[in-house]
C-alpha cells in the first residue's frame, strides 16, 4: 500500500505539536502506561488503521506487555489476560470509538464501571487519549498510511 499523501501532522507541524501535547497529558493522570497502549491498540482495531495497531503493538511489547494479553485485546472479553480496570477502560474505548453504532452513545452503565475504577482526572484521561488515538486513526486512514513506514 502506498500513502495517498504525507500524514496531516507531518505537512502541518503545528498540528503534530498538538497532538503530541495531547498525548503527553493522558500519561499523568495516574492510569498505567499499559492501560493506554490498550485503549490505543482497541480503538486503532476497530477504527482499521494498520499503521496505528503496528505501532501500538510494538510500543506496548517494548515497554513489557505479554503477547497473550496483545493477541487478545480484540477479544478481551472472552478472554482471562485483562483486569476489572483494563476492562473498563476498554468497554470506554470501543464505546467512544463507536459513537455512531447506537442511540445513546457511551452508555451509562459502562461509565459507571469506569468510574469505579478511575477518579475523574484518570477519566479525563482515557476521554482524552481515547479521543486522541481515533483523531490519529482518522488521519492515517483517510491518507492511506502504511504500517511499519513510522
């Protein structure tokens, strides 16, 4: 597959400085590093953004995630690698993603799971880094980015 353009973020420095400003709040909220890579990982499965799931795979095995828990995250719910918290912030993840697929997007009941599991500012967090991840997926599938070219 060939790039129909550079990446958005590349022509546009200003946006890539966002973007990574962006992402470097989500990591200081108290939600662990392997909870992001996570939420990054399902949203960029979801949203069919090869360059994003080799990424995140690759980040998240440099910094000591498991390949079952990596080969699992697209069934994470049939599946015993994940914790009640990782859990909920997963449900977060594909319910943000998938705001179109119903009437009441993200549902109450899956809020509350994870705000049983994160105080508000780690809520904030993986709204932000949920929302973050999907403006990436949207801007590498739109432009047709490779994987493995980043």
């Amino acid at each position: 597959m060939q790039a129909r353009m550079s990446n958005p973020a590349v022509i546009l420095p200003e946006a890539m400085k966002a973007l990574h400003a962006l992402k470097s709040s989500t990591t200081k909220a108290g939600v662990p590093t392997r909870t992001l890579d996570l939420i990054e990982l399902r949203a960029s499965q979801i949203n069919g953004c090869g360059a994003c799931v080799d990424m995140h795979s690759r980040h998240a095995k440099k910094t000591g995630e498991t390949d079952e828990r990596l080969f699992a995250v697209a069934a994470w719910r049939e599946t015993p690698y994940f914790s009640d918290a990782e859990r909920a912030a997963l449900a977060l993840a594909e319910a943000v993603t998938r705001i179109s697929d119903q009437a009441g997007p993200v549902p109450d009941a899956i809020w509350d799971e994870a705000a049983q599991h994160y105080d508000e500012p780690a809520l904030a967090s993986l709204v932000i880094a949920i929302a973050n991840i999907n403006v990436w997926n949207r801007l590498n599938v739109a432009v047709r980015q490779p994987a493995g070219v980043w």
